[in-house]
C-alpha cells in the first residue's frame, strides 16, 4: 500500500464500508456530508460576481440530488428538502410565462409540486441590503416583482433570507414555514441517505480523501493529537475537526495493519529515522550527503537531512533541483527549501547547468519566458542545443479535443521520421483518448499517452497538449483543495497558479522539435490566454476550416468581470452568453448574420465584422432589438421582447427605420 496509491485507496475505501457499520460512525459521516462537505463562504465576504462564481465552481457545490447549486445556502435548503423526504424541483419554470423585456422567463428557486409552494430565498441582510456584487436596487426590485407575481397568480410562496444562514437558523425557520403551509416530514431514514451517496460517487470520492490524508499525515510524521490542534486553529474549525474525526479510525486500521503484519512503511521509516539522529541513537558517519531531483523534498526529509549534516560539523551537503519543475506539492513537496536553499542550510556555492540537449530555442524561449512569469523563481537563462528559426509552438483551436488531436498528428505524420516519438498529454487521466485506435490510424508515429506529472523525466520529438481549458478539470486546475489538506501541506504559494505554472513548463519542455496546444476557444485556459495575449512565438492560426474556431472568446462578461462572451443561439436568433452560464446568465445580443458582436451607435447596433454590414434598430421603449415583420397592411418594425400571451410584453412598433443613417455613420466612424 505505501507505494501503491490505488490499493491504498482500495483499503481505506474497505475500511470506510466497515465502519459505516457502526451507528456512530454513519451518523458522522451523513452529518458531515450534510453540514461539511463544502466550506462555507458567505456572499457578502465576496467583492465581485466573479470572485463569487470561482468559489462555486472549484468547489462543485452539488445538492443530494446531484444538482450544480448557485450558493451554499441553496444547497443547504435543497438538501434539507430532500432529508425529509420532500420532492422539490430546482429552478422550474413558474407556471406562468413571464419572459419579455423586463425578466427572462420566471424561475424560482424551488418548486414543490406536491403542495404547488413555492420557494425563493433572497441574498440579502436584516437591513435588506445585498452582496457588495449584486445591484441592489434592481434587486430589491427583482424582490418585488415577484412578490406580486404570487400574489397576482394566488401561488403560494415561501421565503428565505441569507442572514438567517449567518444567524444558523436557516433550515430551522424554512422547517416552521414549510410545516405552518401543511408540507408533511417523512425523513429518509439512514441506509437509504447511504445509498444515494453512494450513487452519486460522494462516499468513493471521500474515500480518495482519506486516502490522500493518510499519506499526506504519515509523511508529515504528525500525531492525531496533532492534527486536531491544527484543525481547531483553522477557521472553519467545525469542519475540519468533523473531517479529522472521521480520519482517526481510519488511520489507525491502517498502522494496525502495519503492526499485523510486522512492517513500516517509507514514511516510518523516514520518520524514525529523524528520530534516532535528533535523539543521538544513531551518529552519523557521513561527510558527504548528496540529493537528486532535490526540487521534490518534503519537510520532514530536509528535517532528516538538517540533522545529519548537524553530527558532522565538516559535512558537505551536495544538492541537483530544478525550482521550475516543482510540482509535486500535493504529495508534500516543499519549493521553498529549493528557492530559498541557503536560508536552510548555510552558505552555498551554487553551479548552473544552463544548457539543454532536449528542446530546440524556440520552445525554450516560450517555456522559460512563462515560468519566470512568477517573480519567485530563480531567474536563469536556459541554451538549447539545437536551433531553430521558426516558431515550434502552434495553438488548435476546437471543443473537440480529439479533431486537435487528429489535426496535430496529421501535421506530425507528414514531416517527421519513422517512428518519430510523440507524447499525448493531458492534466487528467480522465482525459486519456483511445490510444490503440490512434497507433492504427498513424502506424508510422510512436504514440504514448501520459498525465503531465507522469511525463516529467521524459521526453518524446513531438508532444500535445490537450484540455486546455479553463475551469475545474481544465488546465490550470481550479479544484478547490480540501483545507484539511491544507492543513498537511506545504504553505501554498501566493502567485496564482504557480505550481499548475511549473507543470504547464514540464508540459512543453518534453518536446524536441514542437508542442501542440490543444484549446476551446470558447472556454480557454488562462495559460492559453496569456500566450496570445503576450505575443509569445506561437503560431495561432495554423488550423483552419471546418471543426476549427476562428479565434479565442475574446469579449469580457461586463457583468461578472471574469467570464468571457461566446457566440449562442435561440429560438429568437444569436446572442452572446456568458462562458459562466449557469452560474452567470447575463447575456447580449450578437450579429444576425454572421455572429459577430454588436456595437451600439445612436438608436443602431452595427456589427463590428468590417465584411459585415449588418445593424439592427434599438427599441425605444425597451432596449429591444427593431425587427422587420409582415403585417395585413404591409410591412412594418417591431420589438423583439413582443411575446403573444406573456406577462410582459414590449408592442412598440414603428413604419419605417432608415439603415442607411447607421451604415453612412459607421463608414464614418471605421474611416
């Protein structure tokens, strides 16, 4: 089980089925998952919509159910709901249409269709004010518009506050509203909780927890005892003790395993080690102490290290690392002792090996410029061997990572030598393509598919990178790490991504002649991002045509500041949503005729395609698009937020709109 991490998941995921046995153990367990499983983090200690919306999405804030949740206290309240056995719908239509110019189509926050009740529960504080990133005072509209919608259509209704979430009483004042409206309880009883859990993968996933914890605890060389005095001096205390009680059984099944079985693993062994040299047990005979790929220590090794060098006053200790290849944090790998070797461990003399016999110039230039993005890094000048003029980076841009895939073997097929070595690439192991149909396809080329943690060390002529996308899963990851995690870990450092920044470097650099970045346009990743934005030597438009995307979303989200703009469609025609969707819904009209984003001039929006010469009218009324439609009596304009039989409804009309004053001003303006 020490050094393998699926049979130690394996085992801890037995041990978890066993204690599940006990009543004690079940009853913590469903309570953490009902009360611990995300971190709680109140709307109002967020300045923007975006800030806001990165915490949902890496932490993947799912209700009992299974659905994708805009904030924590709705998770709350739909698994409360479904606790006590009560049927509810997330976000269903309301059953009148209310779509038109003022609101979108009406969706409440829960529907109980048993009962026809309705449940809205409003951001906002005892003094009805809102997060500092919502409008307050179209929220507070939006309040009352819906208040009067129930009352209009007699719809009972139900509401909840985010203070009463801050005040710990959520669920205690939605339990006397729901029981006051004749909402019957018949609580789900434990084993059937269990199963649905189970369904939805969340007792395997805290499997894969615990089993992280352990190793991460043992390599730590930490008591319980420990642990539960980091966890109380954690901010969210209650969490983290809840998680660090369910962990104490399941650690010591482990070591009692170990004594069954007469064995220590390697981090008992590193651990007694420390202490037979700090306590004197053991005298050190060593003058010379020499570490490889030193880049990758842990603490508690250079705790070892520290106190044999202490035995031997004349020691010398010789160290190889790389601090731009370190990337194993999440096993305990400390980059600062790397960074900051000197402070650790005395006065240094320091030897670079400042050339290279694997990559060519050109995908040096662009690795190392990106790196050495983050100030903390030891600057230094990597020479290639091998030079080259053109550039040796291309970008795809496709959602399909496999036509990239295709599209970059295609372009290696058709230069490289037999048998030319080419790496697949990718954060995740999830992500890997059918390999097998791959080699039949391109018998000529050499194809292994990796993890990018997995290739460090290796090397290959030709690599592809795929997945690069922003989000969870994507490349940087924005998962969100279990902060009793954190606790084990290395203090995380404070430029954004700088870890997931040193395995995009290790991604590039296993290439000797070209890297192949494959990315959603619509959705890229940041890295993308700042390769274009930067002016890097990347080709970006060597792929074209049919499967391929023109180019990167390049629109910001006015609303939430951190999401992008993407071309969409609908019944009423194209318009341009928010990458961000659901968690971000603003959205705003795109070019009829080609897509492209629209520019408002005067009473006009003209399209910003110069090869386009689309406009639209703007509705005087409502802000409405003017379209052209066929009445008895000819032809006329009419807004576009008309909708027959709906709640609101714009029917300004007018005879005649003259597009020429728009494309005589455009001329103008493009000129």
């Amino acid at each position: 089980m020490a050094e393998d991490e699926a049979l130690r998941a394996a085992f801890v995921d037995s041990q978890i089925q066993c204690l599940l046995e006990d009543e004690r153990y079940r009853s913590r367990l469903l309570t953490y998952f009902l009360r611990f499983a995300y971190p709680y983090k109140s709307q109002f200690n967020f300045k923007s919509l975006g800030a806001y919306n990165a915490y949902i999405l890496e932490n993947d804030i799912r209700t009992l159910q299974g659905e994708l949740v805009k904030s924590y206290e709705e998770c709350e309240i739909a698994n409360f709901l479904y606790r006590q056995g009560i049927a509810y719908q997330y976000e269903a239509n309301y059953q009148v249409n209310t779509s038109g110019p003022d609101y979108r189509v009406y969706q409440p926050d829960f529907f109980l269709p048993a009962y026809g009740i309705y449940i809205e529960h409003f951001a906002v504080n005892e003094h009805n004010q809102t997060p500092p990133f919502i409008n307050q005072e179209n929220y507070l509209a939006g309040m009352t518009w819906k208040r009067a919608l129930h009352e209009k259509y007699q719809t009972p209704l139900i509401e909840t506050y985010s203070y009463l979430k801050q005040q710990g009483r959520l669920t205690e004042v939605l339990s006397e509203k729901l029981r006051a409206a004749g909402v019957q309880f018949q609580p789900l009883p434990q084993n059937e909780l269990l199963n649905q859990l189970n369904q939805l993968g969340r007792v395997s996933e805290f499997s894969k927890l615990m089993a992280q914890i352990l190793s991460l605890f043992k390599a730590a060389y930490l008591s319980i005892k420990q642990l539960v005095e980091k966890a109380d001096k954690h901010e969210d205390q209650e969490r983290m003790r809840a998680a660090a009680h369910l962990f104490e059984p399941i650690y010591q099944a482990y070591q009692q395993r170990l004594r069954d079985n007469a064995t220590i693993d390697f981090d008992d062994m590193i651990g007694r080690a420390i202490e037979y040299v700090e306590s004197g047990r053991f005298k050190s005979p060593y003058q010379y102490v020499l570490v490889d790929e030193f880049q990758d220590i842990s603490a508690s090794r250079a705790r070892l290290l520290k106190a044999l060098m202490a035995q031997q006053p004349e020691a010398s200790l010789f160290s190889v690392g790389d601090d731009w290849q370190s990337i194993y944090r999440f096993t305990g790998s400390d980059v600062a002792l790397t960074k900051d070797f000197q402070s650790h461990f005395g006065d240094t003399a320091t030897s670079v090996l400042d050339q290279t016999f694997r990559f060519n110039n050109k995908i040096g230039e662009v690795a190392s410029r990106f790196v050495i993005q983050n100030p903390s890094q030891i600057d230094k000048q990597i020479r290639s061997l091998r030079l080259v003029e053109q550039p040796a980076v291309s970008l795809i841009k496709t959602d399909q990572d496999l036509t990239g895939i295709h599209a970059a073997l295609d372009a290696i097929a058709g230069k490289a030598k037999p048998s030319a070595s080419v790496l697949l690439l990718a954060r995740f192991n999830f992500k890997r393509p059918d390999v097998a149909a791959l080699k039949r396809r391109y018998p000529q080329l050499s194809l292994q598919f990796m993890t990018v943690h997995a290739s460090k060390g290796k090397e290959a002529d030709y690599v592809i990178v795929f997945g690069l996308e922003k989000g969870e899963h994507g490349f940087p990851s924005e998962k969100a790490t279990h902060p009793l995690l954190e606790l084990l870990l290395p203090q995380a450092e404070a430029f954004a991504h700088a870890e997931e920044r040193r395995l995009f470097y290790v991604a590039l650099t296993r290439a000797r002649h070209h890297v192949y970045l494959v990315t959603n346009g619509l959705n890229p990743s940041p890295f993308v991002r700042e390769l274009i934005d930067g002016d890097y030597a990347v080709t970006v438009d060597e792929f074209t045509g049919p499967g391929f995307q023109d180019q990167i979303a390049d629109i910001p989200c006015p609303a939430c500041k951190t999401g992008w703009m993407v071309p969409r469609d609908s019944q009423y025609g194209s318009f341009f949503g928010c990458n961000q969707y659901p968690l971000c819904n603003h959205t705003q009209r795109a070019c009829q005729w080609c897509g492209g984003d629209l520019k408002t001039q005067g009473r006009f929006r003209v399209c910003e395609n110069r090869r386009c010469d689309f406009v639209e009218p703007i509705c005087p009324r409502c802000q409405g698009a003017m379209v052209l439609r066929k009445g008895p009596h000819g032809p006329f304009w009419g807004c576009s937020h008309y909708r027959k039989n709906a709640a609101f409804s714009c029917s300004h009309t007018e005879q005649f709109i003259d597009l020429q004053v728009a494309k005589i001003k455009s001329t103008v303006n493009a000129a």
